[in-house]
C-alpha cells in the first residue's frame, strides 16, 4: 500500500475496489493497520512484519535483530490491537 493509499478515507478506499471481497480485506486490513499504530514501534514492526506482511518468524528475526524468543514472546500482540 503506497503513502497516499494509507491516507485514504473508507469511502475513498471503498470507491477504489472492484468487488465486496476486495473492499472487505481492504477495509479490514487498513483498520488493523491503523490500529497497530497504538503499539509501541518494536511492537508495531514485529506485528507488521509477521502479521501484516505473513512473514516467518526466521525472517523477522533477520530483519530486526531480535531473537527469537522475542518474537515468539509477543503472541497476544494480535489480541492488543
């Protein structure tokens, strides 16, 4: 999702899509997106990394450097947001 994207309204979002599959993972993803922002930044990357962007926990531990075990510690970051 590009910067401007990001700075949609729902209803502008919504306009943009083409069937109501697309508009429902849009919206929810956006949401979710937004929401993330409530965490704090280590967080808020683990969460996206994993989460948003379906990475393992293998390459998360290669892109940010933290260990594994801090990774695997932040389970209920789902539940937080």
């Amino acid at each position: 999702m590009t910067h401007s994207e990001s700075n949609k309204t729902d209803a502008q979002l919504i306009r943009d899509c083409q069937s109501h599959d697309q508009v429902a993972f849009r919206y929810l993803v956006e949401r979710i997106r937004r929401l993330s922002y409530k965490l704090p930044p280590k967080q808020r990357i683990v969460f996206t990394l994993r989460y948003l962007e379906d990475l393992s926990i293998s390459d998360v531990v290669r892109i940010t450097g933290i260990s594994k075990a801090g990774i695997v510690r932040q389970p209920r970051l789902r539940h937080q947001i």
